[in-house]
C-alpha cells in the first residue's frame, strides 16, 4: 500500500470546496486501485487529500486521467499544489 | 539586515528600461554575458508583454522577470534581481515573494502546464528551492564552459 498526501491552497470558502469535494466524491469512488480518499484541512485555505493506494502503479495510472488533470481548477487552487507519496510499512491493525 | 520593505509589481513599459539595464550590468558577468544586451533589449521592446513584471521597493526598481505560455508549456524569462545591494537572506526573500507572485499569475489562467526554463549551474539551487527539477544540460549550451540547463516544474504534479 502507498500513501499519497496532496496538499493545496484553494481560493474557495471552506463550505464550497466541501461541497465541490463531495460532488466530485462518486467519480473517486470509480478510480481503480484507490482503497481510500480522507479529506482533511491543514489550515487557513489549506487543505491535504490523503490518499491510500493499492500501489503505486495504482498512482500511475490515476495521473493519466482526466479527473488528475482537473484537481488544481476545480478547487481554484492559488498555488501549485504539493505532493508526498509515502510507502507503508506495515499496518497496526488487519 | 535592513528591514524588508513591502513589494509591489508592474508590467513592464518604456519607462522602465534604463533602470533594467542597469538591473542586467549589475549582473554580468557573473550570471549573464554582456553581449546578452542587445538580445535582452530586443525582448523588452518587442515581446515583453503584461506578464513580464517589473520589481519595485517603494518607487526603486529592483527587479524584473516574467512569463509567457507557448506549445503548451510556459516559461520564465529574463528573471534578475539588483546585484550587490540587499544581503542574501533579503534577496531570497524578495525572490521568494516575486517568484510567487508569477506563479500566481501562470495559475491565474488556469492553464496548469509544465514550468520550463533554461538557466545555469549557477541558478540550479535557486530554482530548487522553488520546485524546480533539471530534466537536461547540454554541454557548452550558452557558449564554452557554461552548461545549459533546462528544469522543469509541474503546476500540477497531480497529473
């Protein structure tokens, strides 16, 4: 499994990009490989979607689709957004 | 180190230009070549256009540099600041907030292309520090000795 942090600054209010994150929420729902999707708030108009992956071939692909391509617009981020991708070790509980 | 003054940003026009030109000697030969100044006076009166910026503390002009977007790409250009008056950690700063701010703007028409530039060793570093990777260097590329470099940064690395 792979862990993979995106973290943006958006331009939205807190309750619009909640309400954009769950209109979006279905078509994540389909995306082959992603075992699960949190959304989070890192501060002010600061946000990290923390995604764990099946594997990182799992990431490859997704970076090719068109829901990837439109992250940045449709959260009207300010800046270029960053990543992390993290391996997990090991898991506490099964 | 003397306090930061607040920054603010102008398209270029005429009026700016001898001060640019003085910006670009402060400048050589370390990170430009004087023979660079005609090919950057050709930039500033022919293709400079509302995204090549103009750096100003208070009413002195400091800095410039800017972007432009082409096959699917943008690029920065020109990009320098005045040599030998601010300390380094001042420097940075105001190249951090000047290099925000054109990002800001490339963001702002929600093209998410690939940044690509082409400097030097020299400014490998400094464009680290902003994201920047080196995907080539090409040998002898601006003239013998001076390599080529050519770094790439993903406005949307998602993709």
């Amino acid at each position: 499994m792979v862990l993979q942090i995106i973290r943006l600054k958006s331009n939205l209010s807190e309750e619009e990009l909640i309400k954009r994150a769950k209109d979006r929420a279905p078509q994540f729902e389909l995306i082959p490989g992603l075992i699960q999707k949190y959304y989070s708030k890192v501060g002010d108009a600061s946000y990290a979607g923390v995604y764990v992956w099946e594997s990182k071939e799992s990431i490859s692909a997704f970076k090719e689709s068109e829901l990837a391509k439109s992250i940045p617009a449709a959260y009207e981020v300010v800046e270029a957004p960053d990543i992390e991708i993290l391996d997990i070790m090991f898991q506490l509980r099964e | 180190m003397s306090a930061s003054k607040k920054l603010s940003f102008e398209s270029y026009n005429d009026k700016f230009k001898k001060d640019i030109l003085k910006l670009f000697y402060s400048n050589c030969p370390k990170y430009f070549d004087p023979i660079d100044e005609n090919e950057l006076i050709d930039f500033l009166d022919n293709y400079a256009d509302e995204n090549y910026l103009v750096v100003l503390e208070g009413d002195k002009v400091i800095g410039c540099g800017g972007h432009y977007t082409k096959d699917q790409k943008h690029g920065i250009a020109w990009v320098f600041f005045e040599r030998y008056v601010f300390g380094q950690k001042k420097l940075f700063h105001y190249a951090d907030v000047f290099y925000k701010e054109i990002e800001r703007r490339m963001i702002a028409e929600k093209r998410f292309f690939d940044v690509e530039i082409h400097t030097t060793k020299l400014m490998e570093r400094f464009f680290n520090r902003y994201g920047f990777r080196t995907i080539k260097i090409e040998k002898d590329g601006f003239g013998k000795g001076l390599h080529a470099y050519t770094m790439k940064k993903p406005l949307n690395p998602i993709a």
